[in-house]
C-alpha cells in the first residue's frame, strides 16, 4: 500500500495494513513515521486488554475472525502461546507480537491453550488482574470428533493411524480431554465473575451476530456493524462474513477466507469421522457429569449430546 493510497483510505484499513508484526514494507516503522494525517491516533502496539483463552477446537478462531469485523477491536493474528510457553522471552516481546492500534481500539489475543495452564492462568493474572477473558466451549463428542480430524489431517506417520476409539483412548484420557469445568474452576479462582465471558460454538455457529453483540457488551462496545454482515452459505452449512458488505474488505488482510463465499480457510469445518453410535453414546455418559458440573458454575445450559439422544435414535 503506497502512502498516497494509505491516506485516501477508510481508517479501518489503515489500521488492518499495519495490524500484524513484522509488517514489512514499512521496515517495522509505526505508520506515525510516514502519514502526517493519522498522528493524533498515536498508533502503536499496545497490550492486550482481552484474552481468548480457550478451548482448542471450539470455535476460537472463527470467533477472532468476526471480532475483527469491529472497528474497535484489533486481534494478534497469531497465538503467541506467550503464558503458556514463551513467558521467559518477556513483556518487550509479547508486546511486539501485538498489531498497532488506536487508543480507541481494544487489542486482543488468543491462545486456547492458556485455559488449560494453571500456571499460564496465575502468569496472565499477575500481568494484569483486570483483564477480560473469553472462553468459548462446544459439545465434547462433538468437539472430540473435530480434535480427532485434526489429528488425522496433521498426521503423515503411518505408526500414528489411530482409530477414533484408540486415540481418545481409556475413561481418564476422555475426561481429560473433556472437563472444561475443572478449568473454569481454576479461572474463577482467580478472576471475577465479570470479567469472564462463556461462549458456546453453537452459539457462535448458529448467530454469529448475537454472539458478535455479547462480546462488544461485554468489553464495553457498542455494536458497530449489522446482522447482514454475515450470510449463510447453505453447502458449509454455517454462516460466513458477506463479501459484498463493505466490512469484508477491511478483514481480509489478516484473516484467512474465500474470496468467493467469505468462508473461513479449508481447515475450518473438516467432515466429522464417522463413528459407532455406541461408541458415542459411551463418550456422552462420562461427559455427563462434567457437563452438568460446568452448567452450574457458570450459571448457563447448552444443548449438548446426552445418552437419551442416542436412546431415541435406538428406539
């Protein structure tokens, strides 16, 4: 983007071009260098004042993806694991990782990991015990069955060709591989009420704007787009960002979609394996318990697989 473009261009756009570290063309120089009309944006990068913390395989990316449909939220285009993995590289480099943004914008990263991390949790507590985070969960037989297609898209090693019963493995792998409560039990310890936002995919799947609305609430925004800025694409069978809106332009600098049908990358939506209902009816008695355990804490239901559902399909 020359400088004469950058100028005559939607603000949203400036600020998406220059979103992402290690921006080249400008050799790593904040755009305040080389555009005179932005100065009193006082673009930076600045820390992130929310977190997507979790889970894997539950949405999280699609949900970063939207929010920065909004003006006023910026997203690091990568999971820095910076908590989790990476905390001895310290602040200076956490903070490169972080795209410019306005002092009116609110950054936010996501690494789904760091609700699994009691370590990461304390790590991101100590930094900065007043920062909002979002958790979004998902069905766990639904959410094992996308982990399990992931792996096998991942893996080119013969020796590893698990089926899906082998690869969740005993009663204790599964739970393990489940129990969002046992997280949210730790991230309560340590952070109000309201400053944690539980998000379920379905949700996110089924009213992407609804969903879109609760998180500006939530961060203290108000909602900047309308709900046309979504469109359902009836062979993914979800919905993706209108390309024909004129926010679509102003993401795709940083998020990977069709060009076509605004669909997020291949990756996203892979086909479920197919699987042995009493297997699955198996995997929804351990999650029960689980299940219910994290509708109390939070104070909110999903509508997720039970062992009447595959009664029904039996009967």
């Amino acid at each position: 983007m020359s400088v004469s473009a950058v100028k005559n261009a939607p603000l949203s756009s400036v600020l998406n071009t220059f979103s992402q570290p290690g921006f080249k063309k400008w050799k790593g120089r904040s755009p305040l260098n080389v555009i005179n009309p932005f100065e009193n944006l006082q673009l930076r990068q600045r820390m992130p004042k929310c977190l997507i913390v979790g889970f894997a395989k539950c949405g999280t990316y699609a949900l970063k993806s939207f929010l920065s449909l909004h003006p006023n939220l910026i997203c690091a285009e990568n999971e820095t694991q910076f908590f989790s993995r990476f905390y001895f590289k310290g602040f200076a480099w956490y903070k490169r990782q972080m795209p410019f943004s306005s002092e009116h914008q609110i950054t936010v990263e996501k690494t789904p990991s760091y609700a699994e991390s009691k370590l990461a949790l304390q790590r991101i507590h100590a930094f900065n015990s007043s920062i909002k985070l979002i958790v979004i969960v998902r069905d766990p037989v639904t959410r094992l069955q996308s982990s399990y297609a992931h792996f096998l898209a991942r893996n080119k090693d013969p020796k590893l060709n698990f089926t899906f019963r082998e690869w969740c493995g005993d009663n204790e792998s599964i739970i393990h591989k489940i129990d969002y409560y046992s997280h949210l039990v730790n991230i309560y310890g340590l952070f109000d009420r309201d400053q944690v936002l539980v998000l379920s995919e379905e949700d996110l799947e089924a009213d992407p704007f609804g969903v879109m609305q609760q998180v500006a609430r939530f961060v203290g925004l108000k909602t900047a787009f309308t709900k046309d800025v979504f469109v359902f694409n009836s062979r993914k069978g979800f919905y993706c960002i209108n390309t024909n809106n004129s926010k679509y332009k102003d993401v795709t600098t940083h998020i990977k979609t069709d060009p076509i049908t605004g669909c997020l990358k291949k990756s996203k939506g892979r086909s479920h394996p197919n699987v042995d209902k009493s297997f699955l009816r198996h995997l929804a008695s351990i999650a029960l318990p689980h299940n219910e355990n994290l509708f109390h804490i939070i104070n909110k239901r999903f509508p997720w697989t039970t062992v009447e559902y595959f009664e029904t399909m039996n009967s």
